[in-house]
C-alpha cells in the first residue's frame, strides 16, 4: 500500500513560476524526454520520481542509470536518494549496492551502464537514464525498454546534449508521438544567480555555452549551423511557385586533390521564403566544362518555368566568390552573368550571420530556408560544416569555419548574400519573418 514521507525535495517551477522541473513531473506521458543546460536541476527531478513512484507502489523496482561507475559514484543522485530514505522509518539502504528498500517493498536502484548484461533481466516499474546522451541507443532499444514492458513502466531520459545523436533523433520522435519533450536551459533554474550564469557565459567559448549552458544540440557538435534541422528545413509540401531565382557558385578544379565545383539554386517565393531547388557537387576531370552545362540548363529550364507561370523569363542571379574571377569571366564569355561576392575580412561571419537567420523558426514555427527533399546533398553539407574543435589553452575569440568539403555550403551562403545583403532598411522589418525564437 502506499506510504508517505515527511517531504520530496520541492521542485522549482522556472523563472516564469509555469514551467521548470514542476511542468516535467506533472506530465502524465509515460516516456518523456527533457533535454537541458547544466545545473537546470535534473538529477533532483530524476531521483523524484523514482522515489515518488516507489512510495506510490508496492514492491516496485525503479531503476536511475547513468553513463558509468566512476560517474555515479561522483553523482548526486545517491546522496540524495538517501537522503529521503532516512526520512521513511523502516527503509534499509545498502550503501555498497547503491539501492534503498523501503517498508512497501518497492526498491531504487543506483545503476551504472557499463555493465549491460548487469541491466537485463529483472521487470521495471520505472527508469530514469541520466545523461542519456552518453548511453548507447542499443541500451534503450534492446535492453531497458524491454524491462518496461511486464508492467508498464515508465521512463525519463534526462541530460545535455552531446551533438545531434540518438537522443537528439528521440527528442524530435518525442513530439510527434504519444510521448512528451521537454527543453530548459541553466538560466530556467530559478535558483541559480542571472549574475553568475552570465559571467560564465562570458568567459565561457561560444560553442560551449550554447551546449552547456543553451542545450543546443547542434553547438555540441561544433556546428556552424546547429538549428539546421533535416526535417524541419524539408519542404514537403506542393513546390510554390517562385518570384525570382538565385545562385550560388563555388568553382573547383579538375586537378588530383583539387576541391569540389558546386552551385545552389534557390527559388523565392512572394511571401520570401526561400527553397533550394537544385544542386550541383562534382569534382574530376573536366568538371568545369560539367558545372556550366549545368548552368545553362539550369537557366533553360527555369526560364520556360517562369514564362509558364508568370509569362515573363526570370534568369538566375548568379554570385560567386570574388577572388574566383577565372570562373566568372568564363562564365561570361558563355553568356552567363555571375556578380561576384562582398568579400572582406568579416564577410563569412556577416553570410553565416545571413544563413542562419534564414534558417531560423519564426513565430509561427517556420523557418525562412528549405531544401526539396532530391537535394539530398544539401542536409548533409549542413551537418559536416563545423568550427574547430576547442582547446584548453585556446582564448574564446570568433572561428573560422574548417575549410573541408565546404563547398556546397560555400555556394549556399553565396546565395543568401546574393538575396539578403542587398536588402535595405530597418533588420527588424527586413527579417521579421526570420527572427530566432525564445525557447
């Protein structure tokens, strides 16, 4: 039968006194996914449910697993978890199993998943799986989802994020299902000092503070453009018809070694949305020749398009690198007209500034870039282009890109400089569409 104890540890309920740890343990789903910055609370919320449940029950088995022994032992959890046994006359801890039992018969468990097959067998009423990131998708699959399943057990994946892996794959399935998804960030915890967390962020590299602090998934994996969501930025709709065309360009060479020719196209909609529509990445012998070919096709094809649609011919408007002019003015010479980049010393940073407006969620939850599902190549150059891995001794400072593969991402960003750059006016107006949201 069900027992009492003297109090749980009180959950916070965020700065805005709606949301926080309080929101995550009142969610009656039964799997349930929460993805937040450090120090937001989680282990506390983990070891509160395990220890709810188990006061809830009788002869329950409630499991807390985390990545790894040396790990729990450094945990909080099992302080905790004692902690409130001491609170229930009758309750046995075991100091060297890390496991209580209280006077109902229910049992929590400490775990750690080094040891797989030491995770087998036994029927859960409960799991919480603390930095879930770092455990094996195969963990939960084949082994603690199974234990769920004789009495319809319920499971908390709680933890930061470590790059766009298995959890993150889980947290996007998690809203789409009969699941639920949750994401908070350290200044969430209403506990902490705004004073404090602020002066980390400063002194803190940006990608750090964007995972740790932000729980970006994207930023844990250096990338440059961590809201590039493959499905998200899919257009899966009708394809619209388009006001004017744009291109991006990257020219390589056909030499052993030599880097990859790309082009992009984007067509633009009257509402200014924007949606990549071809795509050209080839690298070998006479791949110049191929990449205008390519072009001019393009701009046969596009131009009966528009006079189908509009009865008038909208070329493409190319751009492409200016330190490039030998593809520029080859270009030319075969009738193509091609304006070259802004360039400068700050003229990446500015076009990744561009990109990554374009990229990001609007009010309504839509972004203002997206890609047909045939540029396959397009989500992929996304998720491949990074910053440099950050090193102790390195001072935080603004990062070049690594200059690997970059090619298509290259003329991507031409593309948007092409369309966003020219623009005139007030950045608020101009990108009202775009702006980030707050999550």
């Amino acid at each position: 039968m069900p027992i009492t104890i003297a109090s749980l540890p009180p959950l916070h309920t965020g700065r805005d006194g709606k949301s926080g740890q309080q929101l995550i343990a009142d969610c009656p789903a039964r799997f349930i996914v929460c993805i937040c910055g450090r120090r937001f609370g989680k282990t506390v919320l983990g070891v509160w449910k395990c220890i709810k449940g188990a006061l809830e029950s009788s002869n329950g088995i409630y499991w807390w697993v985390g990545p790894n022994y040396p790990e729990i032992q450094a945990s909080r959890a099992w302080p905790i978890l004692k902690e409130l046994a001491n609170q229930i006359p009758g309750s046995i801890v075991r100091e060297a199993d890390r496991y209580v039992t209280l006077p109902n018969g229910s049992e929590i468990w400490i775990k750690s998943a080094e040891n797989e097959d030491s995770l087998r067998g036994g029927a859960l009423d409960g799991v919480v799986l603390d930095e879930a990131a770092q455990l094996k998708e195969y963990l939960w699959d084949a082994v603690l989802n199974i234990s769920l399943l004789d009495r319809g057990g319920w499971a908390l994946f709680i933890g930061t994020p470590r790059g766009k892996n298995w959890l993150y794959r889980l947290f996007i399935r998690a809203q789409r299902k009969d699941w639920a998804a949750f994401k908070f960030t350290t200044f969430d915890n209403p506990y902490l000092s705004l004073e404090r967390i602020n002066t980390i962020v400063a002194d803190t590299p940006p990608q750090l503070v964007q995972q740790e602090i932000y729980a970006d998934f994207g930023a844990s994996q250096n990338l440059v453009y961590p809201t590039f969501d493959r499905e998200l930025n899919k257009w899966t709709a009708a394809v619209p018809e388009f006001v004017s065309y744009y291109g991006g360009l990257d020219f390589g060479g056909d030499s052993i070694g030599a880097h990859k020719s790309a082009g992009c196209i984007i067509g633009r909609t009257k509402d200014d949305i924007l949606i990549i529509i071809k795509v050209f990445e080839q690298s070998g012998p006479y791949v110049g020749i191929r990449q205008m070919e390519w072009m001019q096709e393009s701009e046969l094809r596009l131009g009966k398009l528009s006079r189908k649609f509009m009865g008038t011919t909208n070329r493409v408007m190319w751009r492409a690198d200016k330190t490039q002019m030998w593809g520029i003015q080859l270009a030319w010479q075969e009738g193509i007209h091609i304006s070259p980049s802004k360039g400068g010393r700050d003229s990446i940073q500015e076009g990744i500034g561009l990109v990554q407006r374009r990229l990001q969620p609007n009010w309504n939850s839509r972004p203002g870039l997206y890609y047909l599902p045939e540029c396959h190549q397009v989500p992929e150059a996304f998720e491949r282009y990074k910053y440099p891995e950050y090193k102790n001794d390195e001072k935080v400072a603004a990062e070049k890109p690594l200059s690997v593969n970059d090619d298509l991402i290259t003329a991507i960003r031409y593309d948007i400089e092409g369309i966003d750059f020219g623009a005139k006016g007030d950045p608020a107006q101009l990108f009202a569409n775009q702006l980030a949201r707050v999550v």
